[in-house]
C-alpha cells in the first residue's frame, strides 16, 4: 500500500467540483482512497482523519492531494486521472438548455406553458374527473371523451363548472366541433349557420352529416355527455352550451339533439330554449317524438333551406327469408333510434342498453327476438378502444349473425369522421359478400370526410348491402323487410 | 370549403395522441400532456380532492399568504427567552419521535446539548440520563421554531427572532455554528461545546446588540438579492451571509465591544458560508406558517426530517404530521465517507424547499448544480419540474436566468400523486453514528407515503 500527499498551490475548484474528482479518482483501480480539496482547516483535518501525513504551511487556497493506493502504477494512474480532471476544468452541458423541453406532467402544467381555451381529454375513465378539476382549475373550457365516468364525478364536475362559467363537454362526450375544428370523432363539417347542443355523441353527428347532406353548415357542435338530460345531472351543461350558442353572433339556428331525456330536465330545457334570443329546434328522441332525420328536416325549414330525403345506395332488395332484425351498432344514439323505431313497428326489443320498457339481455349477450347491441356502451369498452376505431368485436359479431338461420336482416352503422377507423366500409363488405343474409346500413358522414362517404357507400352497395344516410330510414328498410319474410 | 386553420384556438389535449394529431391535422395547436397514472392506490382520494370546490379558491389564499408573509430579524436572545424553553426540555428536527427511535446525529446533538446545559458532566453520563427518560423533548416546529440537520435546541443556546407583521408570526432559528465537527451534525466532541460556548458568550450577545442598533432587519428582502446571485438558500448561502453581515458591521463596530471580540464575531460569520440558512429558515417559516390552516387547501406547509421519519404538513390539515420514511439522499461524499455512512435524511431545513427555494430554486444556483448530477441544464430543468408540482410563484423572489419567473411556490399534494414526481431537496448529510457529524451533501426526496397520507386525510375532510 503507497500514500502520498501532494499540495498544488494556486489552483482553485469548488468544493463541490473537487468532491466530484475525489469520488472519480477513488473508483479507479487499485486507488483505496482519495482526497482532493481546498486546504481548509476542515479539509486538512478530513486528510488527516484519513490516514494522511499532515501537510505543513498550507492555505485554504492551496489544493492538497491525498491518494492512497495498491503500487506506484496506480497512484501514477490516479495522477493523471487528476491532471486531466483538473485541466478539463467544470464538466457539464453549459447553458444549451435543454430544459425547456420538460413536457408538462399535467393539465395545469399545459395551461402555463402556452395560453390554451379547451382540454380535451381521454384519460382512462377511473381517473378522467381528475384531469378534468384540474382543466378547471386551468380556467379551460372542457371535453372528455372518456366513459366510465361515475355519474356522482359528472354532477361534482359540473358543478364546478357552474360556479366558473365554463362548458363541460361530457364526460363519455365523442365529438364536438367547437369554431369549426373537430375534437374527438368529429366529422369534416362546413362553416354555417347551425349550432348544435348535443346529449349524444353519435345523435350529433349524425345531424352534423344529414345536414352537410343538404348543404347547410355547423359553425359549433356542443357535446355535454349522454346523461347531462337525466334527473341527476339536470342539463347542467345543455343550459350553459345554450347561453354560448345565444351569445354567439354566427349562429343563427340552435338545434338540441339528446337521447331520450328525463321528462322533467326536457321541460327545463325547454323553457330555457324558450328565453333564447336564438331560434331554437329541440330534439329530444323518445317515443312519439321525431326522429334526427325529420330533427334535420326542421333544422332546414327553420334556416329557410329546401330538404332533399337522405340518400340511399344499392341495388334491388333481397330475397326475404324468416326470422328477426339484428342491430349491430357502434353509435349508442343510433341504437337509441332505431330501437324506438323498431319498438313502434314490431313490439318490445332486447338489447344491453334497453329503452324504459325494453328487454335487457343477460351478460352473455345472447340474441334473443329482435335485437340491438350497442358495442360502444362504457361495458363493452372497458381496456378496449371503442369500436369505431378498433371493429373486431363487432365484425366478430356480425359474422355470427350473418351465420345464424333466426337472424332475418342484420341492420348496422358505420361512422366516418376525423379518426375514425381509415375504412370501416371494407371488412364489413367482405362479410356481407360471403352470406345471403340481408344487411342493411346506415352511413353516417360528410363530403369532407377523409374515409369518403361515396367510396365507403359504394363498395357496401357493390357487396350487396342496402346503405342509407339516414338512420330512420335504414331501420325502416329492415323492419319492412323482417315484416316481409314473416308474411 | 373545409374550415381553415382556428388560428385562434390552442387545446390541451391529456390521454390519446391521435385526438392531439386530429387537432394538428386541422391547423389547431396543441400543448400535449406527458400523462402518467397517478400513484396507485390514491386514485379515490385524489378524485375527492380534485373535486372538493373548495380547493382552487383554498390553495389561491394560501399562495397569497406564503408569499406575502413578511420576515424581519428584531431580536437576538436566548431560548429561554425567546421560546419560553425549560432546562431539560430540549427542541429537535422533524416530526415527534421518542428517544428509542432517535438516529444518530439526533442522539449526537442531544448528548452534546445536555453537556453545554451542565445537566451532565461527560457525554456518557448524558447517554445514560437521556437513556432513563430524564429529559423530553418536542419538534421545533411545534414552538414556531426550525433547525438544521438535528435542530437541537436547548434553553440556554442562542436564538435569531424573526417576525412577520402580517399575521404576527413569530418563528426562531439557532445561530449556525459552521461545517464539520458540528451539534447539528451530531457532533458532541470538547471543542464543539466550546464552540457553543463560545457562541453563548460572545457571538449571541455581539448579534444581540448589532440587531437592537440596527433595527429590523428584512430578511425577505436579502433572500430576494441573494438568489439574483448564485444562492439557492439552502445548500449555498454565501452572498446571503455577507449582505447581512454588511447589516450588521456598522453597530458592531460602534458596539464598544473589545476589537479582538469584534473581529472574531465578523471572522466566524464570514468564514462560514451557511450563517445566513439559519435566517432563511425562519423566514420561511413564517411565509409557510402564514399559510397553514386554510380548510380545503393541499399546499405542503411544513416538510421536515428527524432522521428516521420524513414528516409533512398541509395547509388544510393545519398541524397534523403526515409521516414515512426518511430516504438517504444521494450526493456527494467527503473524504473516504459512502452511502453506508450516511444517515437517512435529517433537518427542519427542508422548509426552504417548501417555502420555494432550496432545490427549486437550483436554476439560480449554478455554482452548485454537479450536486444534481452535472450540468447547468439540469438545474434549469429541476427548477422547470418544480413549477409543475406548485400552486403559483413568488413575485418577490425573482429567477434571472428563468427570465426573471417567480420562485415555485406551494407544493401541491394531489399535483405530486398525480405525477408521480416528488419534491427535490438539497441537502446536508450527516453521519450515521452519534459524534461523526457531517458526511456529504446531496439530493434528496422524501417518501411518497407522507402524500399518500396527506390525500386521505384530505378526502376525508371533503364535506359532502
């Protein structure tokens, strides 16, 4: 074992610097142990404490040196590890500051880096309400798009919200446009005239489509959660999107779209539309109420515009053969729709998201008579994207229903729109190709829509299926043409 | 037409990336957030809290309390005095611990704070009355007062007296006795008692009367110079030190105290780089005390250490300890010292970083970033981390380099269980065992635990 003490006069490091060079030098092999330091009282007494000779006649400003090692090859070693330490002067990256990248760990965080309106979150629904206080607390105005959402979470939100004048757009929200720019599963929609409030995702978009169908314009469409009608929540979110279509000088139409709502909260809503300087058209889905393509019709006579019916693609219509309709859905409003239609044509239906009324089926999912299955409901999407993003489960679906001798008319929908899945029509066409079993779909998207409504409508109709614009008028279709088969 | 570019509209989008390139895709700008799942098991709680109404108005009054809170030096005089403090009733750091679970450099300081009392003759004598429960002894913080590394104070050790007119806060802080072989390392060796001695004598009563001659002395002010050059406050507070010995230098000198007494007073306070944190910390006390006791606030008023357990204390909770473990920081060591020699983390002087500077401040600090592992950058980018885990920033306490941004200020409970990231802490390191004293310097944080406990308590408190 060799140690040697050495003093360098007239170099001066920080203690810090220096502390970085002695653990340096101490993780060199064969080197037990080693000081560099400032020759301060403390440090000299360290050396000492070390094992050190005492060095004579230093000042704090003299560096001292202890190296303790195996041989003088390693002790050589540790010198030159310190000259070129010492030489290099203080390491470090400077001031390239590559700091200002920290991305912001939250939505607050977000909020300081640049001047922001909206949040837009999809957050997993466990944890969803707290992104969303938090976007309040920001001061933004805010949408999420993620379900699961507890409903007592919703009201405190909303309440919040309330208290701050700001909008909450969900939760379980799937689109909105807000100023023309689509969030969430938004379709390509045109400047125009219209404002939409909407307690339904797909109920929205479906307007938004129907309308671009006949050229009129969105300027807003104002999700606010597919509950927001119910007794709980009491529109709280409709009521303040209202006054922000009301305050809004390039609406010159409001249209409210909801699933079917508490009867009360529709009476509220109304009385509020009522003080509206706006013109307002409410349309509330219900039994004997109208449906979103005669909502759209309304829409067009009140903007003052002439209605063309929706259009529908495909050839002759099939051969009939026995058994029940089958509706596959994707859009929980759409399913809503269709099963007032058909419940009005063919009697009680079942399906996981009933109608007051209606049968709900057991956890397997069974077909059971007349059938509609909502793959978009918050049950069928825990840990699973939604279905119009990831189709497997429903294409999984389809193709046992397209099998099963009692199913007469499968009726489906397929929701284009800023992302959306890139070609939802192809998969389904395949399907339709390989079995005789009549399928009938509603289409739901814009001119502008980057799947390409033409394009999607052909190659369905090309494969055989009957494809409508209008969702009402596809569920007629097959409630005509289950009828016929049971003649 | 398709609709152009909102150039007008800025979203910030949390969860999926395509909602972010939808929204890129149509011209809109996005701030994209770097989500991660809050801590688990806090989900619930942290769900309650984020909803509580009462939170955002809550922890906006406490920001404007800690930083407006004034903090002035009136008064040197011992603890007898200036804290009511018994013989035999001795203050230490952190939360309340008894003798049994006491670390160390706790037991170290205690020891040699017995002997400076005259309640034992020898250091094995005061082991053995400490031992049979002679003594009792209670955070500093629950007396308005704070200390470093083991924070031992006894009746007769002289104290600094910092008050804040604002709310009448009164809050302590012992004189700092320098590096090394020191009390609040947990050295208890002859020349550190006649060190103390020493300070006793001649340092306290000099301070005492510069103090009276010279007035209150704005220590919220010198902290506000100091961090525009190159103090953090916690870790380095050199330009500190020597402003206010400026304060002080005209009285003294006029004082009429023997010259050699004079220069020996200004030698030690100039000679020792860290006088100046036995201020700060007061201060910053009584800028997190202005702020405690707010109901629905979850801004961190209090995190302190005794060595064995990490404790914190939220403003909506008031005093209540919410404790874990107390980590070992990681840093750098002196001489042939290592991690197994440390003792996990120790001191009330983690109220700096909970005041907003210390490690928060680090980007102002650049003499000392290799602490944080090597470069200036890093420093800018642990000060920018900060922010994200704070209410505001303090207006008073300016950042040069950060183009002159407020310090964070206000650590938020549910922002560090949400992230995931913990608050960072510069800090000292003393010895494991009783007598070493200081071993290194480093960083460190305190165990996610203490928030974990805090967002519970505060759930619990969330009226329905």
């Amino acid at each position: 074992m060799t140690r040697q003490v050495e003093v360098r006069s007239g170099m001066y490091r920080d203690s810090v610097g220096l502390m970085q060079v002695s653990r340096d030098l101490r993780a060199l092999d064969g080197v037990s142990s080693a000081l560099v330091a400032m020759a301060t009282e403390l440090n000299v007494d360290l050396l000492v404490s070390m094992g050190f000779e005492q060095p004579d006649g230093v000042t704090p400003s003299d560096l001292i040196v202890g190296i303790e090692a195996a041989d003088e090859d390693a002790i050589a070693r540790a010198h030159t590890a310190l000259d070129s330490a010492l030489a290099a002067g203080p390491s470090g990256a400077g001031l390239s500051d590559g700091s200002r990248e920290v991305p912001p760990p939250t939505i607050l965080a977000a909020a300081r880096r640049a001047p922001a309106q909206l949040a837009l979150i999809s957050t997993p629904g466990r944890v969803a309400a707290i992104d969303a206080a938090d976007a309040l607390a920001a001061g933004l105005d805010t949408m999420i798009f993620s379900d699961n959402v507890s409903l007592e979470h919703e009201v405190a939100l909303k309440e919040i919200a309330a208290d701050t004048g700001l909008l909450l757009m969900g939760p379980d929200c799937g689109t909105a446009v807000v100023a023309g720019v689509g969030l969430g599963f938004a379709n390509v929609v045109r400047p125009g005239p219209v404002g939409i409030v909407a307690a339904s995702g797909t109920g929205a978009q479906h307007l938004m489509a129907l309308l671009d169908g006949v050229g009129i314009g969105v300027t807003h469409c104002l999700g606010v959660g597919g509950r927001d009608m119910s007794s709980a929540v009491r529109a709280r979110s409709t009521l303040t999107a209202l006054d922000r279509l009301d305050a809004d000088d390039t609406v010159s139409t409001i249209v409210v779209v909801s699933k079917p709502p508490a009867a009360e909260v529709a009476e509220l809503v109304t009385a509020h539309a009522e003080r509206l300087t706006t013109r307002t058209v409410l349309g509330y889905l219900g039994a004997g109420q109208p449906d979103l393509t005669a909502t759209a019709e309304r829409v067009a006579a009140a903007v003052g515009l002439s209605w063309v019916a929706p259009r529908r693609w495909g050839g002759p219509v099939p051969t009939s053969r026995q058994g029940f309709l089958r509706g596959l859905f994707v859009g929980g409003t759409l399913c809503d729709e269709a099963m007032l239609i058909a419940t009005s044509e063919l009697g009680v239906v079942a399906s996981n998201i009933p109608l007051d009324g209606g049968r709900r089926l057991d956890a397997s999912l069974t077909a059971t008579g007349h059938t509609f299955l909502d793959f978009g409901d918050d049950a069928m999407t825990v840990g699973r994207p939604h279905p119009m993003i990831d189709p497997s489960l429903r294409l999984e679906r389809l193709e046992q229903e397209l099998a099963e001798p009692t199913c007469a008319v499968v009726l489906l929908d397929i929701v284009l729109g800023v992302a959306a899945h890139r070609d939802p029509a192809s998969d389904i066409a395949a399907l339709v190709r390989q079995y005789d079993t009549p399928v009938v779909v509603a289409l739901i998207g814009t001119r502008d829509d980057p799947q390409g409504l033409e394009a999607q409508a052909t190659a369905l109709a090309e494969a055989g299926a009957l494809v409508h614009a209008s969702n009402a008028a596809a569920t007629r279709e097959a409630i005509a043409l289950v009828r016929r088969s049971r003649a | 037409m398709t609709p152009g570019p909102a150039a007008d509209l800025t979203v910030v989008t949390a969860g999926a990336q395509m909602f972010a390139d939808a929204l890129n895709s149509q011209g809109v700008a996005t701030v994209d957030v770097a989500w991660t799942p809050p801590v688990a098991g806090t989900e619930d709680a942290l769900t309650a809290v984020m909803l509580d109404r009462r939170r955002v108005g809550a922890n906006a009054k406490a920001l404007t309390a800690m930083t407006s809170a004034g903090a002035a030096l009136v008064d040197v005089r011992p603890a007898y005095a200036a804290l009511d403090l018994e013989p035999g009733h001795f203050l230490h750091a952190g939360p309340p611990l008894t003798w049994d679970r006491m670390p160390g450099p706790l037991r170290g300081a205690l020891i040699g704070a017995v002997v400076y009392e005259g309640l034992a003759d020898t250091a094995e004598q005061a082991e053995a009355r400490l031992d049979a429960g002679k003594f009792t002894f209670e955070p500093a913080h629950h007396r308005g007062a704070v200390g470093p590394m083991a924070g031992v104070v006894s009746s007769s050790m002289w104290m600094f007296e910092l008050h804040d007119e604002t709310t009448d806060h009164t809050a302590c802080c012992s004189l700092n006795e320098g590096l090394g072989k020191v009390l609040r390392y947990g050295a208890y060796s002859p020349e550190v008692i006649t060190r103390l001695k020493w300070m006793g004598d001649v340092l306290g009563p000099a301070l005492q009367t510069a103090t009276r001659v010279t007035g209150p002395i704005d220590i919220v002010a010198i902290i506000a110079q100091m961090i525009q050059m190159g103090d953090e406050g916690h870790n380095r507070n050199r330009a500190g030190t020597l402003m206010l010995l400026k304060e002080w230098l005209p009285a003294l000198i006029r004082s009429g105290l023997p010259t050699g007494d004079i220069a020996d007073v200004v030698a030690f306070v100039s000679g020792n780089d860290h006088f100046f944190l036995n201020l700060v910390m007061p201060a910053c006390k009584l800028m997190t005390v202005a702020a405690s006791g707010i109901p629905g606030s979850t801004v961190v008023t209090t995190m302190a250490r005794n060595g064995t357990d990490f404790g914190i204390q939220v403003s909506g909770l008031a005093d209540e300890w919410f404790t874990g473990p107390a980590q070992v920081a990681d840093g750098l060591y002196l001489g042939n010292y290592g991690p197994a020699d440390a003792n996990p983390d120790i001191g009330d002087s983690a109220i700096t970083e909970t005041a907003g500077i210390g490690g928060f401040a680090m980007a102002t600090a650049p003499a000392i970033v290799r602490f944080v592992g090597g470069s200036v950058s890093d420093a800018l980018a642990t000060t920018r981390r900060m922010y994200d885990l704070c209410v505001g920033e303090n207006p008073r306490w300016a950042l040069p380099i950060m183009d002159f941004r407020g310090t964070p200020t206000g650590i938020d409970v549910t922002s560090v269980l949400r992230t995931g990231q913990l608050p960072q802490i510069n800090t000292g390191m003393a010895g494991r065992v009783a007598g070493v004293g200081q071993v290194g310097a480093g960083l460190v944080s305190p165990p996610m635990r203490c928030f974990e406990r805090a967002a519970e308590a505060l759930a619990r408190r969330v009226s329905p």
